[in-house]
C-alpha cells in the first residue's frame, strides 16, 4: 500500500554502498550474531551498520567482530538509542531493525528498490501476513495502536510500532523526534503527516531470540500516549 504525500522524491539509484543498518542493542548476545551475520551477506558486507548499546553482556564485542560501528550510551529506553542510531549515519539511506532475529534481513534489497523508486519511508507491515510468531497480546496491542493512529491522522496505517524501515536520511534529519517507547509510531507518523511519500509492505516477523526489553503493560500506554501525541502536534503545528 502506498500512503502517497505530496513531497515524493526523486527517484534515485542508491546502492548497498549508500546504505546504513541501525540499531538499538541492549543485552543481545543470543540474537546480535545472526543478525549482522544476515545483513553482511545479504549487502556483500557493502552496508555500514550502526548499533547504539548499552549492554553489560558480550553484545558490543560482538558487534565489533562483525565490524559494526559501536556508539556506547547508558539504557534509557528503545527511543533514546534509536534516535541516536538514525541520526548517525552519513549514508543517504538508513534501515532500522530490532537486534532480535524477527526482522528479515534478506528483505533489504526490496527496501532499497522502494526508496530508489521515490519512497521517503518504506515500513515493514508485520500484521499483514498474520504474525503468526507475535505473542497474541502484543498483536492486538499492534492491531489497536495502528487503528487509534488511522483515526487520530485520517490516514490508513496497519503497523506503527514495526522495528523495520528504510528512511531516506534527510527526512530523518528534518524533523525533531521526541518520542522514547513510542518513537517508532512516531518515525512513522511525523512523514505520514507532513506529506512524503509513506509506503508499508508486508514483511515476515519471526519469534524473538533473547529475552524482551519491552513491559507490555507500561510500554503499551506509553505507545498509546505517544501515538496521540504526535498526531495531534503534527495536526496542529
Ligand atoms: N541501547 C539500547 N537498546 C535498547 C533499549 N531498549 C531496547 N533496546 C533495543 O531495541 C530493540 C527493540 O527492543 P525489543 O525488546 O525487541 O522491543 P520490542 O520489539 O517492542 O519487543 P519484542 O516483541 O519482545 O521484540 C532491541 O534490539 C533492543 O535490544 C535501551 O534502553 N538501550
Ligand atoms: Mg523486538
């Protein structure tokens, strides 16, 4: 589906080598291997990858092994390090993943192509194919927090709260992010609102390796505050 604004970019030919993968990491040692194992063979290790951590366990070293850019900063929650992940890179696009094994690396190409077909924001959508590997509660929390976001925007969205998306650099640049929890919802929703071009795509979503950094219960009313939030500044600005 393609959420079409009325800022869409040139298209553009952007290759691996114009691409930075990011990511909060906090403790993920059982997950961080495979994950940039999957990224350095899907870009030819062409794609520059990026972890903010604040981990007490083996993951920076890790990540060191695998050549990753490793920016050190105390846990203060996903949004912090991942607002100092997107904001890192020099490279002209940046994809966002969790450091978890449950987003498909080997998708990167696709992201890719849909920005260089003119996509500002292109967002894996892990509902569509049923989320098969989602705890049922964290389902439904995903289903209601994208319908209250349709509602409060008057724009049709299916998942706010993916780890996977490509952003073209400068859309990260332009605009201020404020949210922690909520900040994916927020990635999402500031460049819906402001008119570039917004495109969700289907992606798998497999189970979690490592154990979850996220408190349903806190975590979901913090999402569910963000998400009306940004709409209403975002309505109002
Ligand atoms: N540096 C840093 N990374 C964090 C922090 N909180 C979460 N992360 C990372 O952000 C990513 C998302 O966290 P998850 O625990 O996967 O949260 P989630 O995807 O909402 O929950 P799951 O459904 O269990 O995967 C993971 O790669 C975490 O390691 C933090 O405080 N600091
Ligand atoms: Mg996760």
């Amino acid at each position: 589906m393609a959420i079409q604004g009325s800022q869409t970019a040139e298209p553009t030919d952007y290759t691996f080598d114009d691409l930075a993968v990011v990511m909060g990491t906090y403790n993920e040692k059982e997950a961080i291997g495979t994950v940039l194992e999957d990224i350095e063979t899907v870009t030819d290790g062409r794609a520059e990858v990026v972890c903010v951590d604040g981990s007490s366990d083996r993951t920076p070293e890790i990540a060191r092994e695998h050549g990753a850019t490793v920016i050190e900063q105390e846990p203060q929650g996903y949004g912090v390090a991942v607002r100092e992940a997107v904001l890192t890179p020099d490279r002209p696009v940046v994809v966002t993943t969790d450091c978890d094994d449950t987003y498909p690396m080997e998708r990167l190409p696709d992201f890719l192509d849909e920005i260089n077909d003119g996509g500002d924001v292109v967002s894996g959508d892990r509902l569509y194919y049923g989320a098969e590997q989602m705890p049922a509660m964290n389902k439904l929390g995903n289903e209601l927090f994208a319908l209250l976001a349709s509602a409060l925007m008057g724009k049709r969205v299916h998942d706010t709260t993916t780890g996977m998306r490509a952003y073209r650099r400068e859309v990260l640049q332009k605009i201020k992010w404020t949210e922690n929890t909520g900040l994916s919802a927020e990635l999402l929703m500031r460049p819906l609102m402001r008119g570039y071009d917004v495109r969700e795509r289907p992606i798998e979503y497999d189970e979690r390796k490592g154990e979850t950094k996220l408190d349903p219960f806190s975590g979901g009313a913090a999402i569910a505050k963000s998400i009306v939030r940004v709409a209403l500044e975002e309505r109002f600005r």
